[in-house]
C-alpha cells in the first residue's frame, strides 16, 4: 500500500497559532511575561507576530503617556533621524532632502522642539538633537512565520529588522535542512532563525542575531510610533511558575 | 524617445527632464492643470523647446466613468463625465470631436489626440464608437484645415483583457489602418487594478508588442502610462513612450480618476537600469548600500547624497524622475539605437538576471515580486518573435 506523508500543518495561520500557545514563545523573548501582538500593522509590513518583553511593555507604556502628544509619522520620523545623526543639521538642506519647503520643515521642527526632541538656532537656519530626549531601546522581536517560502520570509524578515531589534524567520522543524542550507544568506542580514516542531512544540534556534543600530533608523522610530498606537493590541503570555 | 506624462504636482520636474536632456516630449493632462493657466505653460514650453514634441491627453477615453476624482477635467467644459450609449449620437459625436480638436488646436499644438473611447473588447460597443469618433475627427480636421497645420494621432485606450481575443483585435488594426491622414496612435492601455506595473502576462505582453510592432511599420506610436514595459514597447517599435513621477503615471487603471493618488510617505522605488525594475527602498536597496555595492546600481546623478545612509533613505521626487527618466532614456537609446532591438531587449533582460544572481551571492534576496517580470519579458518575446497571431 502507498503511504503519503500528509502535511501536519495546513496553513501558516494553523503554525501560527500552535506555536504562539506554545511554552517555546519563551525561548524567543526571556521574560516571565511576554506581550504578543498578531499580525501588527507598522509601515514597513504586517509581521506575524511581535513580542515584547514585560519590562518594554511597561518602558513603552511610560513612553506613550509622557509623550502622548508625539506624533512619530514618517515625515517626523525622517526628520528626527537626520538631525540625531548629526551634531548640527542645516535647515535648507534638511528641507531639500526632504523635498518639503523651508518654511514647512521649520514648522515641523518647531513642533520637535516644542516636544523637547530638538533645539533650533534663533535664526531658524540649523537645527540639532536634544541628547536628553530618550529614545526608547526596546528589545522588541519580529516574527516571520513561513512554512516553505524561505525567499519570502527573509525579505519580509529583512523589513521587519528595520523597526525590531530581533527579527526572526520560524519555519516547522522539516525545514531544518532548507534552513541550514541558506544560513549564510539570513546571518549576513541579521535575521535569526529558528524551526519549530508541532508535536513536541519544541524550538530549535539556529542562528540568532540582533539588527544593526536601531534607536536613529527612521523606520524604527516609525514602528516605535505604530506600538505605541497599537498597545491595546497586545496581550499578555505569563510563564511563570 | 521618453516623454514625460504629466501629473498632480509638476513644479519643475519636467522643465528640469528636458533641461537635462531626458526628456523628448511631454504628454500634458487636463486633469491635472488649470485651464487657465495650461496655454501658458504650452506655450512657453514650445517657445522655449521647439525641439520637444507636445500632446495633450484629453481623457475622453475614459469618459463613460463615472469619476470620483476628475481632477480639473470638467472645467475644461470639452465632455461631461459619466456618459452612457445614449450620449453618443451622431450630432454629439461630431461635437465631442471638433470641441477637442478646436481646444488642442488653439493651444498651438501640432500634435493633436483625437478622442476615442475606451475599449472592453474589439468588436464591441465601444470600438464601434471610436471609430466613429475619429471619422468624425478627421473629417473636422479636413473640413477646417487643421489637418495641414498639425498631426493627428489616434487615442487607442483598451483593457488589457481585451487583448485575449487575437481575431478581433487584427479586424480591428485592419480597421483603424485604413483611415486616411493619420499620423500616429497615442496608446493607453487600462491595467488590471493590482496589476505589476512591469507586467504579469507574458501572453498580453506579446500582444500588445504585436499592436506597436504592426502599427509602427506605418505611424509613429507614442505609448502614455508606461514602466520598465516602456523599453519592451520601444523595442516592438514604438517611437516614445511617456511616464511620470507616481506609479499612476506609469500604470494607467481606472483608479487614476477613483483615488487620491501619490501620497509620499517616503518609501520609494529606485529606477534601477542594472535591475530592469523599481526597487523598493526598504530592504532592496537599502541592502544593496549596506552591502557596499552603491558604485554599481546607484547612479550618482541624481540625488545620490540622500542614499548614503541606508537607515534613513532620503530620495526626494524631483531628483527621483529625473533620474527614472534618465534610466529609461539610457536603456531605450541602446534598445532603438541596436541593429535588432528585440535582441538588445533581450540581452538587457540576460544581464539584469544575471545581477539578481550576483546580488543573491552578496547576501541579498530581492523582492521577488519586483524581478519576476524578467522571465514574464523573455517569454513574450519569444512569443513576439514566433508570431503571435
């Protein structure tokens, strides 16, 4: 008789779910209590999911209410890279690279400074970052969950590591081979890997790496913005004992 | 060779592209210029650049749509927008084609699109009522004259299902070519809403190659609303292809007269010439920068200072253009300017993969969506080249 090993898993959503109810979440994000949000919505793409550890949570918590009025979009965001790369930014240029007008870039640092984020000359000709703004250095992660398409989840993986500190591509434990056998591509852009096994649902890490710089990357000051508008989609995953 | 389509937002950025030296032509819109003002800008700009060849896309293809966004279209009082079968009488059909000749003759244009309609499939409604509607057009243009001081090209609009059904499509080229006086076709071709702007369909690819190939033997075919395909169709034959700064401008769909289009929320598209297609900021070409392989696909003309920092992406529109025009206009001189353009096309396409390869050996895996296109071309080429119909 011919037997026919049947996919145990039928879509990424079923994966999705065993694996989020799963203890092995934890191996992703050390932490007692984890905060998971599902197919969070941030500017670069909608990750599987997104954890963050209880004490980000909480810093993140803090963040939105001290800064309620912050408006992290991508014209400020942009805006808030540039300058905080540079000791001292002039406002023309600024304004030419972000093909706005003069007047319209002031306006927009004006309301930056307005929020303690940056200092403008008195000519309104340069403009610098104020070093007592804190950026929050969450140690977020990002999951891209794929069951065969390794091409996908590492573009899509790669995007996520723009905005998250660790980005992750989980794929079912048949695909450890296929995994391995691309390793170099996903360690030369950061991506951490790891498979997962829905019967035993145990994680196995392969490569774990964190994402380059973040905290003046436009994009993760703009995903930043999108968690803060999103916490109510989060919800909490305790493992302690 | 590349005209630029206009759109919402021009500022300077076609007075820049012909400045430059990118630009041939320019197809300007009603849509998207008052009507008080555009006869000035036609004017200057054939006083300033007689070299440069001007049309002005009226829309009337698109007429029987029920707009949400007409732009300024119905203040140039030339149709109304939404009409039906009813509106389109003998008398009416007469007075569609003289109002819209009269209106482009009268800006000094000597290139003038004579209206037609848009095409759902080639012997339907529709393609009947074009052809009526430029009888009608160039009769206007012999009775007055007009015909000895400007060109008339015919708007050919059709869906791009239309171009399933082979027979009906040559009994419909077989029809428009025996119209006498005409000068050239202004081609638009209404895309699938979600369509890639670089084309899915190796099939309709072919097709529509066979269109500009068959039709360029006799006119001069300007092809409106075009992408990368722009090169496929300079290599079928056509004479210029037009694109613009949004991807509505490189893509037409109906949404053009539906939504708020061009929205800049900084993402955007880098014209690649090495690549054969857009690529997306976020993360093809900002791995492309942290890879260290900048020399290579960034082309340091245009705005090359705000693609240093790869975590901060900065390509402001105008330099953007400019620098897709100039992409398109590199590529379209080697394809128009080769023995056997269908060739050069293609060793274009053999190249552009080749560096999908070398990237992938860097570390870096494209969006696949945006280089799926290359093996789309190369089979509709072939298609082309056997004989599509």
């Amino acid at each position: 008789m011919l037997v026919v090993n049947m996919p145990k898993i039928k879509s990424e959503e079923q994966f999705g779910n065993i694996f989020v109810g799963s203890p092995s979440l934890h191996g992703l994000c050390l932490s007692d209590s984890i905060y998971v949000a599902k197919e969070l919505k941030t500017s670069l793409g909608v990750p599987d999911y997104v954890l963050l550890a209880e004490k980000d949570y909480d810093v993140l918590t803090q963040f939105a209410k001290n800064y309620s009025h912050i408006r992290l979009s991508g014209k400020y965001a942009a805006v808030i890279s540039c300058v905080a790369k540079n000791s001292r930014v002039d406002v023309q240029r600024l304004a030419e690279l972000m093909n706005q007008r003069q007047s319209a870039i002031v306006k927009a640092l004006e309301e930056l400074e307005s929020w303690g984020i940056v200092t403008l000359d008195e000519g309104k000709s340069f403009v610098s970052f104020n070093t007592d703004f804190d950026i929050p250095a969450l140690q977020s992660v990002a999951i891209e969950l794929k069951l065969s398409s390794w091409q996908k989840a590492l573009w899509q993986a790669t995007r996520n590591s723009n905005q998250f500190a660790t980005s992750y591509v989980v794929m079912p434990s048949e695909k450890l081979d296929l995994l391995n056998s691309k390793i170099d591509l996903f360690i030369s852009n950061n991506i951490s890997t790891a498979v997962f096994d829905v019967d035993s649902l145990s994680l196995t890490p392969i490569h774990t790496s964190q994402s380059e710089e973040l905290a003046t990357n436009r994009h993760y000051l703009e995903g930043l913005g999108c968690l803060i508008q999103n916490l109510s989609a989060f919800h909490r995953v305790s493992f302690g004992s | 060779m590349i005209f630029a389509q206009d759109g919402y937002g021009p500022s300077e950025k076609i007075e820049d592209g012909i400045a430059s030296g990118y630009l041939d032509g320019v197809v300007f819109s009603i849509k998207h210029r008052n009507p008080d003002l555009l006869p000035h800008t036609i004017s200057s700009t054939l006083s300033h650049h007689p070299e440069i060849d001007l049309f002005l896309d009226t829309h009337f293809y698109a007429a029987q749509m029920a707009m949400t966004r007409p732009g300024k279209i119905p203040d140039y009082s030339l149709f109304e927008t939404g009409l039906v079968r009813k509106d389109f009488s003998v008398k009416n059909i007469s007075n569609y084609a003289r109002r819209i000749i009269d209106y482009q003759h009268g800006l000094g244009l000597t290139n003038i699109i004579l209206p037609s309609l848009t095409i759902a499939n080639f012997d339907g409604g529709n393609s009947y009522l074009s052809l009526q509607l430029y009888e009608a057009a160039l009769d206007y243009m012999r009775e007055t004259n007009i015909i000895t001081q400007a060109k008339p090209y015919l708007s050919l609009a059709f869906h791009e299902a239309a171009l399933h059904d082979d027979e009906k499509l040559s009994q419909y080229l077989d029809d428009v070519t025996l119209l006498e006086d005409v000068a050239g076709f202004y081609i638009v071709v209404e895309r699938n809403p979600g369509s890639s702007p670089q084309w899915q369909d190796s099939r309709t690819l072919a097709k529509l190659m066979y269109i500009v190939s068959t039709l360029s033997d006799s006119y001069e075919v300007v092809c409106g609303f075009t992408d990368f395909p722009g090169l496929v169709l300079l290599a079928a034959g056509a004479k210029h292809v037009a694109s613009g700064w949004f991807q509505t401008l490189r893509q037409y769909t109906g949404s053009y007269f539906m939504e708020r289009g061009g929205m800049n929320n900084g993402k955007f598209r880098y014209a690649s010439k090495e690549l054969l297609t857009q690529v997306l900021s976020e993360p093809d070409l900002q791995s492309i920068i942290r890879k260290g392989l900048s020399d290579k696909y960034i082309d340091p003309t245009h705005g090359s200072d705000g693609l240093q920092d790869p975590n901060n992406l900065l390509f402001p529109q105008p330099a953007q253009v400019l620098h897709q025009w100039k992409t398109f206009r590199d590529l379209g001189q080697r394809i128009q300017d080769a023995s056997n353009p269908v060739d050069e096309l293609e060793q274009l396409i053999t190249q552009a993969e080749a560096n999908v390869t070398e990237l992938q050996g860097a570390g870096i895996v494209l969006d696949r969506d945006s280089i799926a296109h290359h093996a789309i071309w190369k089979q509709a080429i072939n298609t082309f080249k056997d004989g599509v119909l």
